[in-house]
C-alpha cells in the first residue's frame, strides 16, 4: 500500500477547494474595498512609502522612537 492510495483515500479533497474558495473571497474583498477608497487617499497612500515625515503615529526609522 502506497502513502497515495492512503491519502487518497482519506477523503481529503475538500481541504484545497475551502482554501481555494477562502482566498478568492478575501481577493475579492480587498480589491473591492481598495477601488472604492476615493482618490484622494489612494494618492495619500501612495506617496506614503517616500514620505521623509511621521504619519499616524508611526516614526520614521531614524532612531527618533523612545
């Protein structure tokens, strides 16, 4: 007896089709909350990685938190 006729047989196919449909769903969630976001903070958003400043609370990196 081969460990694919075991596996096989266990009956677990379901597993890759929840995981599949999971991941479509929270695709689909993020994209659409991402398109409706109005411009304005896209843009924001955008130019956030290139930011030289503090934004949100969050420091900058350059040994300026406690």
């Amino acid at each position: 007896m081969r460990l694919s006729d075991v596996m096989g047989g266990a009956g677990l196919a379901i597993f890759p089709e929840i995981a599949l449909v999971l991941f479509l769903v929270v695709f689909a969630l993020v994209s659409l909350r991402t398109v409706r976001q109005p411009r304005a903070t896209r843009e924001d958003l955008a130019r956030l990685p290139l930011a030289d400043d503090a934004v949100g609370g969050v420091h900058s990196g350059k040994g300026d938190c406690p």
